[in-house]
C-alpha cells in the first residue's frame, strides 16, 4: 500500500543552518504516527516540507504517492503549531469561512461547526468574537477547524500545548476515533509520555537527523534493558543471593539490572523460593525519552529552541 507520506533522503537548509538533513521517512496510511523531538530538532521545519509551504533543497517529498499539490493538500487538516486565528471574527462565522474555503457549502460548514462545537463545549461561544475566548477555546475553535472538511489525514504541530489536561484528553480521544475511522495523523510533539499514550509508530530526531523511526511497540521491545521490577512483602535479603548489575529501590517495587533471560528466571526462582509474598514481577520496557536518549545522548535533549530564521 502506498505511503500516505514519503520523505526520500530530504535536506533543508537555511543559510548556514542545516534544518533537516538527508531524511527518509515513510508514513503507512491509518497510523497514529508521532514526530518526536526537542524544539529545534527540525520537526516543524519537515511538516512544512510535506505542506509545501518550505521546499526541500535537496532530495524529494511524497504526499499521497505524488508531489504535494494543491489537491494533495487539501486532503489533508493541517493545524499550525503557530496558532492563527481572525480575533475580530465570530467563531460559528469564522468556522463556516474556513469550512467553505476547503470546499464545503455554507449549509454543510454551518451544521458541522456546531456539531464540533457542541462537542468540544463551545456552544455557548459561537456568537462571541474569537477575541474574547480564551487561549485555550481560542486553540480548540483552530482544532475544529482543521476537522471541519473531514479531511484523510491529520498533521497536527504540538497539538496539546496550552491545553489543560481535560481539554488534553478531550483532544486525545479524538484524535483516537479519527484513526479508528481510518484516518492517518501525524504529530510532532516534545513530549514523550504523551507520544507513548498515542502512537503506533514514532520517528525521534535529534539535531536535524533520524535517530529511529518504526513500530513502537516493536522499538520497545528491541530496546528492553534486561531490567525487571519486583515487589513483594518480606525480607528483601533473598536479593543479595546471585550477582546482578544492580538493584534499586523505586517506591514500592525494586528494580533489578539482569544479563538476560536467564537470569530473570533465575531471579524470579530465587523469588519464590525465598518465602517472600511476590506481588509483582515485570520485565520492564525502557520508557521513550529512555530510548531517545540511549540513541541520542543526554545533551540532545538541550538542544535550541529556534534555529536561525526561527525554523524548528
């Protein structure tokens, strides 16, 4: 199946600045895929590339198996992580514009703006100007209007920040029922606990390159540590009776570094034979800011926050 997204050995530079640096990446259709980076990274930067708003100066983007034209475009709702909004407009008034200029009629953009609005508790609002709502209502009437044309893909840009948790959750759980219709979503976010509630596949970028890209689930098992985590009632002294790299205490469980499988069965043994109330016994999976950092190094994560021109 063609990719809905396909990035070919893709750089772009602005000045001296490399922004994003021979990038390959391949976005199969239906998927929840996260674009995970420090701000600076060049994640905004390649969203603009796949838009054709920015153009590569080296090496090719596909959109739906062909060059992003206008058509290509206009199956996909893109939300900005720059928020733009007309503050003088109405909501209901500035949604049914947006609506009409993907396509719909008037009549259609009208019905399902208020049904978006309704939903997201912005019913109240839709004679106030946008001026008047808070930031946060202010992104919310942006996310519906990047819904609005019921478009095949989503590529949102730092989606959730700025909402509070509710409206977080509000937003997650959309985003869920699009993929679950079939859409494709991309987002790029800095926060990695977010991307592992949401994503099947992630891309981490470091400095401008690809540190890993793929399944996630997949990744985590490849990048398991050998750690497991322990808890039980008892004596804790049946852990001092094999070697292993390293035992630490993490609130309720002990979490013990091993060489592998055998020794997690050694240990898990050594665990029930000792007596001890077991009540927990898990291989643990690295977390992802664990795995970008095993990839990237620590100081990848203080990367700037702008590079020059004020590309991401």
């Amino acid at each position: 199946m063609e990719p809905a997204v396909r990035l070919e050995r893709v750089t772009k530079r602005f000045g001296k600045h490399t922004a994003v640096s021979e990038f390959d990446l391949e976005i199969p259709p239906g998927t929840i895929v996260g674009l995970l980076g420090p701000n600076g990274s060049g994640k905004t930067t390649m969203i603009r590339m796949i838009m054709a708003i920015l153009f590569p100066d080296e090496g090719r983007v596909e959109l739906f198996g062909g060059e992003p034209d206008f058509g290509r475009r206009n199956r996909v709702g893109y939300l900005p992580e720059e928020r733009g909004v007309y503050e003088k407009m109405k909501v209901l008034e500035q949604l049914v514009f947006l609506g009409e200029l993907r396509g719909l009629s008037r009549a259609q953009a009208r019905t399902r703006a208020s049904r978006w609005l309704e939903r997201l508790k912005l019913g109240k609002w839709v004679g106030k100007k946008i001026q008047e709502l808070s930031k946060g209502m202010q992104q919310k009437v942006q996310f519906i209007g990047t819904v609005l044309h019921d478009p095949e893909m989503l590529i949102l840009d730092e989606p959730f920040s700025g909402l509070d948790p509710i409206n977080q959750e509000v937003l997650e759980a959309i985003v869920r029922e699009e993929r679950a219709r079939g859409r494709t979503i991309l987002f790029s976010t800095h926060l990695m606990e977010q991307a592992e509630r949401l994503c099947e596949r992630v891309c981490l970028i470091s400095r401008s390159r690809k540190v890993l890209d793929g399944d996630l689930k997949a990744m985590k098992r490849r990048e398991r540590s050998g750690a497991v985590a322990v808890e039980f009632d008892g004596d804790p002294g049946w852990l001092n009776r094999f070697g292993v790299a390293g035992v630490e205490q993490v609130e309720d469980a002990w979490h013990i570094a091993t060489t592998g499988d055998g020794q997690r069965s050694q240990i898990l043994a050594a665990a029930l034979d000792s007596g001890i109330e077991l009540r927990r016994f898990e291989i643990l999976e690295p977390t992802l800011r664990e795995i970008f950092v095993r990839h990237a190094g620590e100081s990848a994560e203080e990367e700037p926050t702008l590079a020059p021109g004020g590309e991401r």
